[in-house]
C-alpha cells in the first residue's frame, strides 16, 4: 500500500512539473523578443551655482532574447546630445550611459526624459522599439511651505546659491536629528521602564536578604 502511495506521489509531481515546464515554454513563446527598461539617475537633486553633477541613464533588458543596436539619446538642456551605442544587449544584461553637467544659472536646470531604440531582429529597421526612462524626482515631493507645488520640481534639478544650499541642507540635518531624537523615546522607553522595575525587584531583594 505504502508503495502505491510513493508511486502515486511521482506520479503527481511528474504532473505538476510537465505542467508548471508546459506553461513557462508557452510563457516564453508568446513574448520572446526583448523587454527593454531605462532607469534614469542624478547624483544630487539640488547642486551649488559652478558645481557639476553627475547623469546615469541605465538600460536593462528584462526580456526573453537580446535587443540589438541599442542607441541611448539624452538630449541635454543646452540642446546637445549625450548618447552611447550598443550592438547587443543579451538578457539580464545591464548597459549605462553617465555624463556630466555643470549648470550656468540659478534656478531650475531641466533635464529631459532619456530615450533608448532597438531592434528585436539585428541590422532589421522594420523591427524597430521605442523605451523612454522616468522622470528624475518622480517619486519624490519635499514640503517647502505652503503654496509651493512640489509637482513643480519633477524633472529639475535646483540651482542654488552656497549660502541657500547650506541652510536648505542645514535643515534637513536638524530635522532629521529631530526625528531620531523623537523616535528613539518610544522605543527606548520600554527599556527603561524595565531597568525601574528590575531595580525595584532588586532593591526589594536585598532588603530581604538583609532582614532575614
């Protein structure tokens, strides 16, 4: 009986395997061409008037078959281009393009969204794509104030004064202690109601002790 069991348990997983094998390969043939993703980065969101920064334009292919002649095209502020070319991009395979810029004027210094093209067959134009990255301080709003549209800030960089960059920064690291100071109450407070109450028991102990 015991035998039967182990041979029906094979039995089922050989089932669930060939099933589970089945549906990844029908996974894999109905999307087989690249999955390309552009990721783009900035050293710093806010940089002092004459200072540089650095750009990252990363380029993954997440798909199931290489992207070929991959062209990164960063189109700068100042109407210039920064771009890299790539004849191959296997899958898993990571490629960045870094650059750098040092804005002239105070203010907001825009920089655009990056675009990456590929072909899913090599030298094949017809099979021609299209991936643009995010936009820098997307997922970012810092409170400025009331009246201040934080929207405002994505896909810029801030151009500061050292004096405005300091104090701004300044900021940041008196609030930031603030937290920490503010948190670690909470959490440090169980501790110490339990050193009180181990010092009473103890107290109480060698009171005892000294009676008896």
């Amino acid at each position: 009986m015991s035998a039967l069991r182990v041979v029906l348990s094979l039995c089922f997983v050989a089932l669930v395997a060939t099933t589970c094998c089945s549906q990844v390969t029908q996974d894999v043939e109905m999307n087989p061409h690249p999955l390309v993703f552009v990721s783009k980065t900035t050293s710093s969101d806010d940089i002092v008037l004459g200072t540089s920064l650095e750009v990252s334009v990363t380029v993954t292919n997440y798909g199931q078959s290489p992207a070929f002649d991959v062209q990164i095209s960063d189109h700068l502020e100042d109407g210039s281009l920064q771009s890299k070319f790539i004849a191959s991009l296997p899958y898993g395979a990571s490629e960045t393009l870094r650059y750098t810029v040092t804005p002239s004027a105070l203010g907001n210094y825009a920089v655009s969204v990056a675009e990456v093209t590929y072909n899913v067959e090599q030298g094949n134009a017809a099979t021609s794509r299209k991936a643009l990255s995010n936009m820098i301080r997307e997922s970012e709003a810092y409170y400025y104030g009331d009246g201040v549209d934080d929207e405002s800030f994505r896909g810029f960089i801030s151009v500061l004064t050292r004096d405005r960059y300091e104090r701004l920064h300044a900021r940041y690291i008196k609030e930031s202690t603030a937290y920490l100071f503010l948190g670690a109450i909470p959490a440090l407070f169980p501790y110490v109601l339990y050193r009180v109450k181990q010092s009473e028991v103890d107290s109480l102990l060698r009171q005892r002790k000294a009676n008896k």
